[in-house]
C-alpha cells in the first residue's frame, strides 16, 4: 500500500538514474539531430525528380514505418556487428537505430512541410537564377522548418518516450537505471514509480511548452 | 560477412524438446494476434467514451478527460507495462493483490491487454474529440433545436459523423497496435517478440528469425490496413466528404 512505500531508496540511487538519464536525454538528441538532417535528405529525393531516388526513399520510409521499433531495434543489434565484424555495444547500436528509424518518420514531417511551402516561392528562386541546392536552401527549407517546428518538437517527444525501449538490447537508459537500482536495494516498486514520474513531468512540461509555441507561430502567420 | 544461411531452420527441431521453431513462431502470433484485437476492443470502447466526454459542455468531465489522455500519453509504454505489472498490484486490497500476483490466470496476457488498451484508448480519445470538434458547431445546434437530448445528440449527429472523419488516424492507430504489441515481451507475454529473441538465442539464425517475425507483423500490418479500408468504404456517407467516387 501507499504507506508502505520506502522513499528513502530514491536519494542513494539518484546519481546512477542521472547517468542512465543522461544517456536518454543524449539518445535522445543524436537521433533528432541526425534523423532530421537524414529525414530531410529523403524528403528531397521523395519529392525530386529523379525516379529511382524516389522509389528508393519511400521504400525505406515505408518500410522503418510498418516494423515494431523494437524488431528495428532487435534487428540492428544483430546485423550491425555482422557487416563491420566486431560487437558493437548496445549504447552504440541504439544510437545507430534510433537515427536510421526516426529518420524515416522525421522525413514525412519534412515532406509535409516542404508542400506547404507554396510554390510561387520555387518558382521565384529559379526565376533569380538560384540553382535547385540554393532554393532549396535558402528559400524553401528554412520556411519548411518554421512551419514544421511543433510537429517536430512533437515527435521528438515521442523519441523521448521511445528510448526506453532501448532496454531489450540492455542499453542502460533512465528505465534501466531504475530497473537496476531498484533490484539492488529489492526495491522494484519505488524505482518503477519514480522513473515513470521523471518521463512523465519531462514529457508533459515539453509538450505544454510545443502547444504553447504552437499558438505563437499560428498567430504570426 | 560471415554468415552461415540455413532457410530450413524453421522445419528444425528446438534445441531440448520436440517442437519445431515454426511451432514457436505461430504461437506467438497467435499471442500477439490476440493481444492487439483485445486491446483494440478495450481502446475503442474507452477511447470513444472518453473522446465523446472531453466535448460536453460539463467542465469536470473535460478536465477529468484531458488528465486521463495526458498521463497516459506522457509515459512510455514500456514504463507503463512495468507499472501495471509490478507496481499496481501492489496498490491493490490485501486479499485482491495477492490473487493477481498468484491465481489470476493468463496474467501477463491480462496485464499486457490492459496496459496497452489503456494506452491506446488515451490516443483514441484525442482523435474522437479533434473528430466531433471538427464538426461544424450548428449540427449540435441543431440536434438540440429539434428538441433531442445531448445524449441522442451525440448518438444519432455527432458521433456517427465523427466516426467516419477518423477514420483514416484511427486506421493507423490500429497498425499501431499490432506494433506496440511487441512491448509486451518485457513482462514475459510470449508473442512474436519474444519468440524471436528466443529463437534467436536457442538456434543462432537470426537473420532468417528476424527476417519471418518481420513479414509476419508486416503482414498483420496490412490485413489491419485492409480491413479498416473496407470499413471506410462501407460506411461512406453519399455526398459527403471522400464518399465522392
């Protein structure tokens, strides 16, 4: 019951939930800076001319989208040290993944996002005799962002939350921490609770602070 | 790469017993089959309710609501399988906690299911309100004007149109579910997950493992897809919205 809970576990053990902590939160922006910069490129050849590029991109796109994340997962730990022939480590691996796999969900944003820049403004790049790298750059990508930038957040939100998957790989994230502390003082209940109230008091602060930016950026277009 | 291919180890006996990793991979989509549909039930009918409560005009009932949706949609669903498994037990009444933790038959299924219903029915509720909001305000209006109560409002105006605009998130939101299904290998559900990391230790193909487990959910992936398509196309309203054609 309530009353029975042992509070006192929390303050031993907060060093090492703040190192596991650390590597969510550092998971966390790798794969958001990586899997947009990646999600972006594959937005571009979905929406280029060029066929074969197009194809190639939304297979990929489709198909990181239709597995579990936990198979994706699963799956690079595996192949990965099989193609570079040496183990990897499971913090290295889920860096990996987690850039390849939000990068395919980070790439529809980026799709939506460059269609609803209107196309008058493509237009007026080339017409200035821009090349297509140059548009796209200076013109369409940076009004594609702001445009983009809550979605983005959001999802990013998600990325969060989906790290803790990483613990079918044993990669020792916040959730691990708490999993590990709490068998080490047999105290699974405290350590459950207190890692849930971590994810969820960081989780609904950022995505009070993405709605509240949402309003903003709404009323300045 | 070194890597010795064997296509035929799903016809291969387990390692110490006498089924075949084949047996193993089929009951785990039996498991994860019916994990998925169990809490699809339980987060249609919950989500339904709670999407349809987050727009009546009583304001306990919509703070209620939104609290519901953002506990459930700011902790990972890994966490919350943990917490239902190891955590809420503990909070229950003396006698109760102790036939959970010991008697309760098909515990991790029963666990899993309600963990990831619940979850999902948050998401629902989210898009059943985004739904009935999009409605132009003068159907309630209306609904009331001839004299129904907000409840038949609801049954007969609201919510039937609803349904049908949401249809196409909640056709994702139903993938989703075979997907978020994997999870529940953490508290020792044996689907497809599971049986993959199994088969994986126990007979060291894991690219061929890997590779069934994944057309497998690839496949329950597309049957959801499908089904919902014919749903869709079923329940179109003639001379509103896609039911042009």
């Amino acid at each position: 019951m309530l009353g029975q809970l042992d509070l006192s576990v929390l303050k031993p053990s907060l060093p090492f939930l703040w190192t596991g902590l650390k590597f969510s939160a550092n998971l966390t922006l790798i794969a958001m800076s990586g899997g947009i910069a990646i999600g972006t490129l594959l937005a571009m050849a979905r929406l280029g001319k060029s066929r074969p590029l197009t194809a190639v991109a939304s297979a990929y796109v489709n198909l990181m989208r239709s597995i579990p994340l936990l198979m994706v997962i699963l799956w690079f730990f595996l192949v990965i040290p099989l193609i570079i022939g040496k183990p990897i480590g499971a913090e290295y691996s889920a860096l990996i993944t987690f850039t390849a796999f939000e990068a395919a969900y980070y790439s529809e944003i980026m799709r939506a996002g460059i269609q609803s820049v209107a196309k008058g403004q493509v237009m007026a790049g080339y017409a200035l005799g821009m090349t297509y790298w140059q548009t796209m750059a200076l013109v369409v990508l940076p009004q594609a962002f702001r445009n983009m930038i809550p979605v983005l957040l959001t999802q990013t939100i998600i990325l969060f939350q989906d790290t803790s998957l990483v613990y079918a790989i044993g990669a020792k994230d916040l959730l691990k921490a708490a999993d590990i502390a709490g068998k080490n003082y047999n105290r699974p209940v405290e350590m459950y609770l207190f890692s849930a109230v971590i994810y969820f008091a960081l989780c609904y602060t950022l995505s009070s602070i993405v709605k509240r930016l949402q309003i903003k950026l709404a009323v300045v277009r | 790469m070194k890597y010795h291919w064997n296509w035929g180890i799903f016809f291969e006996q387990i390692k110490y017993g006498d089924e075949t990793y084949l047996s193993w991979l089929i009951s785990g989509l039996g498991w994860t089959v019916a994990v998925s549909l169990a809490s699809w039930v339980i987060a249609l009918l919950l989500g339904f309710a709670i999407g349809t409560v987050r727009t009546t005009p009583r304001t306990w009932l919509v703070r209620l609501g939104n609290a519901y949706v953002e506990l459930f949609r700011n902790i990972p669903l890994l966490v919350q399988m943990f917490l239902w498994f190891f955590v809420v037990p503990e909070f229950l009444p003396r006698n109760l906690s102790l036939w959970v933790k010991q008697e309760m038959p098909a515990k991790e299924f029963v666990t899993a299911t309600v963990c990831l219903g619940l979850f999902t029915s948050a998401r629902i509720a989210e898009q059943v309100r985004a739904g009935i909001q999009s409605l132009p305000r003068g159907q309630r209006m209306a609904g009331l004007a001839m004299g129904l109560t907000l409840p038949q409002t609801y049954r007969y105006i609201l919510l039937p149109m609803a349904f049908r605009i949401i249809i196409p998130p909640l056709t994702s939101e139903f993938m989703n579910v075979f997907k978020n299904s994997s999870v529940a290998f953490a508290i020792g559900v044996l689907e497809l997950t599971f049986q993959a990391r199994q088969m994986q230790e126990d007979s060291e193909q894991g690219i061929e493992t890997y590779l069934a487990v994944t057309v497998l959910y690839f496949v329950c992936a597309f049957i959801a897809n499908r089904m919902m398509a014919f749903i869709e196309k079923r329940s179109r309203v003639p001379g509103y919205i896609a039911a042009a054609k």
